[in-house]
C-alpha cells in the first residue's frame, strides 16, 4: 500500500466516534468511588436514572390479562457516610405515568456493594437489592424480590456538581 492510503486510513480511523463499551466491574468499587468523590463536599452528588420492570406473572395467560408494569424516576444520590441514599418519585406506566400518583422509594447503595429499597408508599417495606451487577458505563442492575413478583431495577448514575 502507498503512503497516503495509509494516512487516510489512519486518518478516518481517528474520525469515526467508538461507541462506549463497558466492563464488568465489582458494584463496590463502582459504589464506593461515587461515596469517595461526594465525601464532605456539600455540592456533589450522584445524579441518578432508575427504571423497574416488574412481572407479577409468568404463566400462560390470555393477551388482555395484566402481567406486570414499568416504573421511572430520576433524581440524586447524597452522601451518607459508608452509604449513598435517594429519594425517587415513582412513576408507572399502569397509572399512566401521572404525576399525582407516583410512590415515593428510598434507594440506599452501600460502600461493600449492597443495595437496598424502602417502598415508602407501602408502609416502609425494605427489600434488598439482590444479584447486583455493574459496569464501567455506569448502570448498575438488580433483581428485587417481592411477594407478588420480581422487578429488574436498572440505574444508571452521573457526578453532579450544584
């Protein structure tokens, strides 16, 4: 090959934008470096994207039958300490994402990599977050367990400063 070819190669190799790829990454490490870069400076916290898809049945069933729902939030994380916690209002797509009826969660995620919810719409119940896993794009994922279904929890986190 001549010389300019390769230039140009070179050249629009270095044009074209990559798309961001992500790692696996330990929820620890993801978790308590957001702790770390917020510690004791009032105006920095972890801007935060949640979203839940709930199933409430898995079983053959007819089309019209209800089977689960969605539910959005977005909001911030504060630092606490060993932890990061937030307050979320809720929105579903079975209530049409209507602003006057969202449910209020408290979202706490710890230094060690454990993550909890408090439904605070439902009396206060706290259920863990289990199977976490995280990314070096920034999400984190989760399955939360309940008596009437299980949800998959994505958020995704951003460093604000106020």
């Amino acid at each position: 090959m001549n010389k300019l070819l390769l230039a140009s190669i070179a050249t629009f190799s270095l044009s074209v934008s990559t798309p961001i790829s992500a790692a696996p990454i330990s929820c620890a490490t993801m978790i308590s470096g957001h702790i770390s870069w917020m510690a004791g400076n009032p105006h920095r916290r972890i801007g935060a994207k949640f979203a839940r898809v709930k199933i409430t049945s898995g079983g053959p069933a007819a089309s019209d039958t209800k089977w689960g729902h969605i539910s959005v939030s977005e909001g911030a994380f504060g630092w606490h300490g060993t932890d990061m916690q937030g307050r979320f209002m809720v929105a579903f797509n079975d209530r049409n994402f209507d602003a006057n009826r969202r449910d209020i969660t408290d979202i706490t995620l710890w230094a060690d990599g454990r993550g909890q919810m408090m439904l605070r719409s439902w009396g206060n119940a706290v259920l863990p977050l289990g199977d976490m896993r995280c990314d070096s794009a920034g999400f984190l994922t989760a399955i939360e367990r309940e008596g009437n279904g299980a949800s998959m929890i994505t958020l995704s986190f951003r460093r604000e400063t106020f």
